[in-house]
C-alpha cells in the first residue's frame, strides 16, 4: 500500500519542528553548512539512514554545504511522513557532525 500524502496541516506541524526545512518544487528541502573536513562523514551517516529506512533523498554537496530534497516516489512525487521522518533524522545527523541549517 503506497504511503499517503501528507496533508497541508500535517506538512504545516511537521515544518514547525524542522528548522530550516522548506517545501521548494514539490520537494521538503533543506541546507547544512559544516566544516568541509564534516561533510565526508556527515555524507556516510545521512546514506546508512537512508539505506535503513530504504528511503533516499537527493543530495547536493558544494563545499561546506549539503542540500538535501526529499519526496517519496512511490506517492506520487509528493511529500509524505517517510520524508518528514528521514528529514528529522538528517537534522539529527547533521548536528552531530556539527553542520547548522544554512540562512
């Protein structure tokens, strides 16, 4: 059975507890700025996460920054509480290698 979509109020609640997460082109989107030499392992753990969860986001790394877009495919394109629950798992991650939402 194929994950449903979130609805506006419960992407609404869940952006409230996702500091720097947005929703940009269809996607729930966000930036981490880290020391370069972080990136690496920032990289590795964000990618174990996604294997466990067998949900995978599409990344872009640029220096001292990682962007993340997150939707599931198998819903449509849209955004679902898979990619609210790897979005809140990121965050985690990305602290613990000492990345910060970007401004």
């Amino acid at each position: 059975m194929p994950t449903p979509p979130l609805t506006g109020a419960e992407l609404d609640s869940a952006l409230a507890g996702l500091p720097g997460w947005s929703v940009r082109d269809g996607s729930l989107t966000a930036t981490f700025t880290a020391d370069r030499t972080a990136v690496p392992g920032l990289y590795a753990a964000v990618a174990a996460a996604e294997d466990d969860a067998n949900h995978h986001a599409a990344i872009r790394i640029l220096y001292g920054t990682v962007s993340f877009a997150l939707n599931t495919h198998d819903a449509g394109g849209t955004i679902t509480g898979k990619d609210t629950a790897l979005a809140t798992r990121i965050t985690a991650l990305a602290a613990q290698h000492g990345a910060s939402p970007a401004r």
